[in-house]
C-alpha cells in the first residue's frame, strides 16, 4: 500500500460517486485522489469539487501505483469487467450494490478478487444503522427467542426526479426496476436480523414512473428457520418511507423512519420508544474499506453475501414473471 493514508479513484461518475465522495471526506485513513468517467465535463467537475485529478482513462488509473483502491459506481453489466481489470492491476474495490445483474457475474467478481488478494467491499449501509445494530444484539443475545416474522418496506417517490432513458430505470441496466435497484438494501438487514431466504414469492407492477421497469414490488420470503417476511419497495409512492418490523415470539421491534423505534417485549401492553442516535453509515463503510486494505482483514459484506442476497431479488423477478414460488437454490444453481 502506498501510505497510511488509502488513496481511493473513483470510477462512473453519477449523484451517487458525489455521496460516496462526500463520504470519504467525512472518514478517516481515505481520500479520493483520482477519478474517471467518459465524459470530460463529469470528470473534471468532480475533480475540481473533490480537489483531486482528473484521469484521462481508467487504464491511467490502474497503472497508477499511488492509487490502492477504486469506488466503483459504474452500471451494473459493466462491475464484473471493470472489476475483473482492477484486480488484476492489485487494486481493491469498493462496488456499489447491486454486485451484477446476475449471480453468476456476481459469484465470478467474488472469485476472481478472492484469486487476486484484493479486497471486495459491497455497498450496503442500511444494515449499519444504529437500531438495526442493537436488534441484531438483542436476537443475538436471546431477547427476541424465537423469530417468526417480519415486514419491511423501502419507498420512495421518484415521479419527475430521474432522467429518462437513465440506466438506473431501464429493463437492460436494472432488470427488475425497484426491487433490484432499493430492494437489496432490506433483503439485506432481514437476512442479517432473521437469517437466510430459502424461496420467494414475487409480485411487480409498473403503476406511475414511465418507461419499461416495474416501480413497484412485493416479496413474501420464506428464511431456512421458519421465520416468513414481506417487503415491499417502491418509486410510487407519496415520499420516501422506511419500515422494518421484526417479530419475535418474547419480543418485537417496531421501526419507522419517521416515527423511530418501538420495542415491545411479551406481557407488555405496550411498547417503549426506544431512541438512537444517527451514524453516519457511509461515511462508516468508507472507513472500513480503508481499514480491510491497511489491515488485510474481510469486509463485513463482501462478494459471496452480495451474491445470495442479489440470488433472493432475482428469484422474486422470476417468481413474478412465472407464477410461482422460487427456491434461493434454483438460483444460485442456474447464476442468473
């Protein structure tokens, strides 16, 4: 590594290299140094607003020995070979999820970085909330006992606050629309809180955002323990909204982005407030990406997790488009 420091380049340079920039800024032992995207005008924009130089290719980049690590943001057909040539040049990666379009993509950038000894970090911050991180202490240490269900919902109006023909909201760039691209963030913190899906029943509906990917989605899940859960996820809806409630057969946990966190415990008649303060969760995953590559130590999400976990959106989309219920296996067997 070049220095205690870990000089990071972004690549594909969107809103979201902006917040993941942002981020770094706010973490220790990170900054970003370089950056590259097709258009000129981006890239320089984004140079001079994070004070760092502007590459004239990624291949510039990947030569560089200075630079230790790339935050990856490009469209997601394209993570397995932007990928595949930053390890091969040693330099570690920071992918934002989802991993790939498909498992399989998703499973060979998980091997081809393990094969490389570069670090592979997923962007999933959500699970990295505060009351998230107590319930899973709660579970973990016995309050809940037994798991048997949970319902989510991650939404949002998207109606007028997209450009159209963006990859992000297009069939080929995001196949599956809204559950693919918000979906993995609470299929992600269910299977961290409860455990993993086993199959998935799927239901999508293109009700208020043009063009051709469905803006709103709804999974019943099946976990190996038992447990079932519903999540919902949408770009039609009033304004963005969170919900996650996890219920135990000894306790249950009651959250809402707007009304915050409720713990209800058996005998109970009603349920307490229970108040955290925020983290900063990017500004978390930027600092523990440096960390793994200063420490040679695993990300907490790394490209095997993401890959299961793109496995239950994906089995959703086959279940809506043929009717039945699908096996997490029948997914991780085929990659698609």
């Amino acid at each position: 590594m070049s220095s205690d420091v870990v000089r990071l380049a972004s690549l594909g340079l969107g809103w979201w290299s902006d917040e993941l920039a942002d981020a770094v800024g706010r973490a220790d032992g990170v900054e970003i140094v370089s950056c590259f995207t097709r258009s000129e005008d981006k890239r320089q924009a984004f140079a001079e607003k994070y004070g760092c130089r502007a590459a004239s290719s990624y291949e510039e980049i990947l030569a560089d020995e200075g630079i230790d690590g790339i935050i990856n943001t490009t469209p997601n057909n394209v993570h397995l070979e932007t990928t595949r040539q930053a390890a091969v040049a040693g330099k570690h990666v920071f992918l934002d999820k989802p991993i790939a379009n498909s498992v399989g993509e998703g499973m060979e950038i998980a091997k081809i970085c393990r094969a490389a000894k570069v670090k592979l970090s997923i962007g999933f911050q959500r699970r990295r909330e505060s009351h998230f991180r107590w319930v899973k202490g709660q579970i973990d240490a016995g309050e809940f006992g037994i798991l048997v269900q949970a319902e989510a919902n991650i939404s949002r109006d998207r109606l007028g606050q997209f450009e159209a023909g963006h990859w992000r909201y297009t069939a080929e760039g995001m196949p599956g629309g809204v559950l693919l691209q918000i979906g993995p963030h609470y299929v992600d913190v269910l299977e961290m809180l409860i455990g993993p899906v086993a199959e998935v029943s799927g239901m999508l509906s293109q009700l208020v955002l043009p063009g051709d990917n469905p803006d709103v989605a709804g999974l019943v899940m099946h976990h190996e323990n038992g447990a079932i859960s519903t999540l919902n996820a949408g770009y039609a809806s009033a304004g963005e909204h969170y919900v996650m409630n996890i219920y135990g057969k000894k306790a249950s946990a009651l959250y809402s982005k707007h009304t915050g966190m409720y713990f209800l415990k058996q005998g109970e008649k009603e349920p307490r407030h229970m108040a955290f303060e925020a983290n900063d969760t990017l500004a978390e995953q930027m600092a523990e990406f440096g960390a793994c590559i200063r420490n040679d130590t695993d990300p907490e999400v790394g490209g095997e997790w993401a890959s299961r976990s793109l496995a239950v959106i994906r089995a959703g989309v086959k279940s809506a488009v043929e009717k039945r219920t699908v096996a997490i296996a029948e997914i991780m067997e085929s990659g698609e």
